[in-house]
C-alpha cells in the first residue's frame, strides 16, 4: 500500500490564495483521477465553506483530532466533488495551541492522527493537501511536521518576496528539528493581472532567485474564482471553462508529473 502524498499549503501572508489553491487544486486533481483529502487546519474554517459544508455540520473537527478527542476517519466527511474529503475546521482550533502547549507530542499530534489512519484504511487517499493558517504557529508546524512537501502559493504584488523569505525560514526551522525530509514542493504565482507591470515583474523576479522551483502554470486573477466560494464551491464546479479552473487543471497536472520526477530521482 502506497501512503498517501502530503502537501501543506502555506504561506505567512494572509490573502495570498492558500485555501483558494487548496480547495481548486484538491478539485483539480480529483478530476484527474486521484483520492483527495483537504485537511483544514485554519480556524476561519474558509476551505471548508469554500467545499459547501455549514458550521452546523461540522461535529468532529480537526480540532477534536488535535487534541486526542476523536480519530481522523471520525473528522473526514464527504464533499459535493467526487473523490474530494475533507476534514473540517471551527473556531476551537484557535484555542488549540495553549491546550497543548504542556504537550511532548504537540508539534506531531497530526503526523499521529494520519498514520493512524493511514495504517487503518483499506483504501487511502492519494494526495492529503492541509490548508495552514496565516501564520507560524502550532497549527503550521504540525502541518510541516506531518508533510512530505510544502506548496506555497505567493501573490504577484510588491511584498510578496519578502513573506517567502520568512516562509523558507520556518521550513528550515521545521526540517532542523522535526522534518528532516520535508521540502518546498514548488511556488504557485496567483492572482495575476497581465496589465500591472509589477506583477510582470514580480513573477521575472521570482523565476530568477527561485529557478525551477516556480511552477510554470501562473493562477490568473479572476472573478469566477472570487465568486464561487459564496456558492460553496469550487470554481471546476462553479464555472469549469473559465480561465481559473484551467489554470488550476494545469497546475494539478504540474504537481502530478512533479511528484513523478521526485519518486523517480
């Protein structure tokens, strides 16, 4: 049995498109065959309204997950996509940290609750992708810890080399003292408006320090993208022909020959 492909989906910034790209990507590569689980680990809780699933249907959380309360397999329910799972977020999770400050185990309780599940289930998911919060706290590291790979979504705007700068850090941070094998699945460049020549610039400057690192597919700003989690959907579903969803089909075809490109090294 294959274990399933653990991506975190991070970035220190806030409103960058993490659970944008978690929820899209998710969608995009179920399409393309693969079993998905999202995992949402950011107490906002927008991938799992993004995925259609209301506060009131959220009764076993990541939070009760966290803190030892139930199984993963009690938290994963199902979406209104084919193939996607997920297991959902609530407002607990911003008390999680202090509960389990006096834990030994606080930075691995996710790593834990995945194995487990991994080790129970006759048929695992392919691509577990976890949604972080806005920021390096408990939640991220356990995310980082659990990871093979951190994909990292990076707006095309003025500030956004100097948040990757900081991200790298933590991963290093992470890899140093918990992850050994943890490592930057690729930068995804979003929001991209081909008139602002900042953000032309941007992505020349980005692509010139970060090399093939950078995926090539660039995530357009779009305004079906924008609409759709209102609907509690994600944009393959909400408006497949528009330019988001295709280029979110690109990119899930970019990860799976790149996650190819990895086993075969």
């Amino acid at each position: 049995m294959t274990d399933a492909r653990i991506l975190a989906i991070a970035n220190q910034k806030g409103g960058v498109g993490k659970t944008t790209t978690t929820i899209n990507l998710g969608t995009a590569l179920a399409a393309i065959g693969e079993k998905v689980l999202i995992v949402d680990l950011d107490p906002q809780g927008n991938a799992s309204t993004g995925l259609g699933i209301p506060q009131n249907a959220r009764n076993c959380s990541t939070y009760d997950v966290l803190s030892g309360d139930a199984r993963l397999a009690e938290a994963i329910q199902g979406t209104a996509v084919p193939r996607v799972y997920l297991a959902p977020s609530t407002l607990d999770l911003l008390g999680a940290e202090l509960e389990l400050a006096s834990q030994k185990d606080r930075a691995l309780r996710l790593k834990s609750a995945i194995r487990a599940y991994q080790d129970a289930e006759a048929e695992p998911f392919t691509y577990i992708l976890i949604d972080c919060p806005p920021s390096f706290n408990l939640l991220t590291i356990n995310a980082m810890a659990s990871a093979d790979a951190v994909l990292v979504p990076l707006q095309c705007e003025f500030f956004a080399l100097e948040g990757l700068s900081q991200l790298l850090k933590t991963v290093e941070q992470v890899r140093a003292g918990l992850n050994p094998s943890l490592i930057i699945h690729g930068i995804v460049l979003t929001m991209f408006d081909p008139r602002n020549n900042l953000a032309n610039q941007v992505i020349s400057d980005v692509r010139q320090i970060l090399g093939e690192k950078v995926y090539q597919t660039v995530i357009p700003r779009n305004v079906r993208v924008s609409e759709a989690p209102s609907h509690g959907k994600p944009v393959l579903l909400y408006d497949l022909k528009c330019a988001g969803s295709q280029a979110y089909l690109r990119l899930a075809s970019e990860v799976i020959q790149r996650e190819r490109r990895l086993r075969a090294a």
